[in-house]
C-alpha cells in the first residue's frame, strides 16, 4: 500500500482579508505548534481569497511556518486579454504549492465544464502548482444516478485534458454535503473515493493511482473527521466552515489523537 501523506485543506472561499487571514493563519500556525502537530505526518493548508495570498505568503515565510498555501480557483490560460482573471504563473511566483479547481460553487457560479477544469488543472501543472480537482454529485444526481456515476465521469473528463503524469490530489464533495451540515457517512465516502481511484488507475496506471490523493470534503468537522481518515482509500479532507475557526481546523487536522 502507498505511503501518501494526508493532507487537511481549508478552503475559505470569500471569506477574510488580508488583514483577518494573517490573524488567523498565526493562530493556526500557533495552535497546530501546541499540539506539536507533526507537518511531515499531516501536511495542512489554507486556501484564502487571492487578495490575501500574498500576505500569507509573507508571514509564513518570515515565520518559518511549516503551513502550505494555495488559491481557489486559477486561469486556464497563461496571460493576455483576460479581465479579471490569474494566471498559474502568478500563483506559482507567490509561492502556492496548490489550487482549488473545479469546486461545485464554481461550476455552479461559472458555469464551469469539466473540460475547463481540466484545462486549468493542465495549467497549474505547466507551473509546477499541485491542482486539486474537485468532482461530486448534486441532491438530484445521487436520487438518479447513485453516488458515484456524475463524480467519476466528472474525474475521467477531467484526467482527459491532462498529460499523464504530474501530481494531482482528487476531492470527492458531494454537493448537497457542502455546508449544509449533513456530511456523508465514511462508508459513502469511502465507497465513491474507491471507485475514483480505479479511475486515477485506469487513466494513469497503478502506481500513479496508489501515490494519489484522494479527499473527502463536505461538512467536515473535528467530530466526524476520524471516521473518514479510518478509510481505506480518503486521504484527507477538504473543509469549508470549519477551516475559518483556528481551534476547530487545528483539532479537525489532529484527527489521529
Ligand atoms: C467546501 O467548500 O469545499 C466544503 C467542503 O465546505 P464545508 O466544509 O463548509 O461543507
């Protein structure tokens, strides 16, 4: 079995500027130092505003913070006629090791295709930035489709528009588990991360399957986070709400104690 490191990942979405997230990425910082959490054990990250990023960058680098960083979101295309968007190349001069792609508010909002989120995962992976790409089922899907029919399509229309190598990390969030506080059950979970990563396997072969990782994300919370990390094939959680609060993303992230 592969040795992957699990990785707790707070998504802030709009939420916090810049001034809010270093007070809360030093006490996060502070809190996970406390628990002398073990970064090589569980690698944690924060993913704020783009407006914050840089301020994040600045004070985890002067501080000598083991947190990782990335955006949520990151233009398919490298520069030009673009208005409003961010390039990958950006995003890697300021130091991001990840980014968000294809999160549900954003194909909702934005109308986004899963060609398109691949495309901008290709993009961050051009620039050495890890893409985590998110896939999952609405309400509707699950009543028609079962679970895990629309995310492992999602994934396979994904993985189409990327070269076969390069990291990736998958997020399984079930649409109607995203801040509605009812989170899938592990079993669930478990069962939709399995059949995504036959996925990973079937597109890019075994070993690149076994080194990928795989999270669940959707109403995480401290009280329910050790249930997903005792399955076989989660590797880690994307969390929303709960990654706003210091205390509760630092205990979500020491979920073996
Ligand atoms: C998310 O936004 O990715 C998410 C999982 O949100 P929450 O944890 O609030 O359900």
């Amino acid at each position: 079995m592969a040795n992957r490191t699990p990785l707790i990942a707070g998504n802030w979405k709009l939420n916090l500027d810049h001034l809010q997230a270093i007070a809360l990425v030093q006490k996060l910082a502070w809190t996970l130092q406390d628990g002398k959490h073990d970064h090589a054990a569980v690698e944690v990250a924060v993913f704020p505003p783009f407006t914050d990023l840089r301020s994040v960058q600045t004070l985890i680098s002067a501080e000598r913070f083991e947190l990782r960083f990335g955006a949520q979101d990151v233009s398919e295309h490298e520069s030009g006629a673009h208005t409003g968007e961010i390039s990958a190349s950006m995003l890697a001069k300021l130091e991001c090791s990840y980014v968000i792609v294809g999160h549900s508010e954003r194909r909702q909002d934005h109308a986004e295709s899963d060609a398109i989120v691949g495309r901008k995962a290709a993009a961050a992976l051009r620039h050495g930035i890890v893409p985590i790409v998110c896939v999952g089922e609405t309400a509707d899907d699950l009543e028609q489709h079962g679970a895990s029919a629309v995310p492992v399509q999602q994934l396979r229309d994904v993985l189409a528009e990327l070269p076969a190598t390069g990291e990736i990390v998958v997020a399984y969030e079930p649409v109607w588990a995203i801040g509605s506080g009812k989170a899938a059950t592990a079993d669930q979970a478990q069962q939709v991360c399995q059949a995504l990563r036959q996925v990973v396997a079937e597109v890019r072969g075994d070993e690149a399957a076994a080194a990928t990782r795989i999270l669940y994300g959707g109403s995480v919370k401290s009280g329910n986070i050790a249930g997903f990390m005792r399955e076989p094939d989660v590797d880690g959680a994307l969390v929303g709400g709960a990654s706003l609060d210091a205390t509760e993303f630092a205990a979500i992230s020491r979920f073996q104690q």
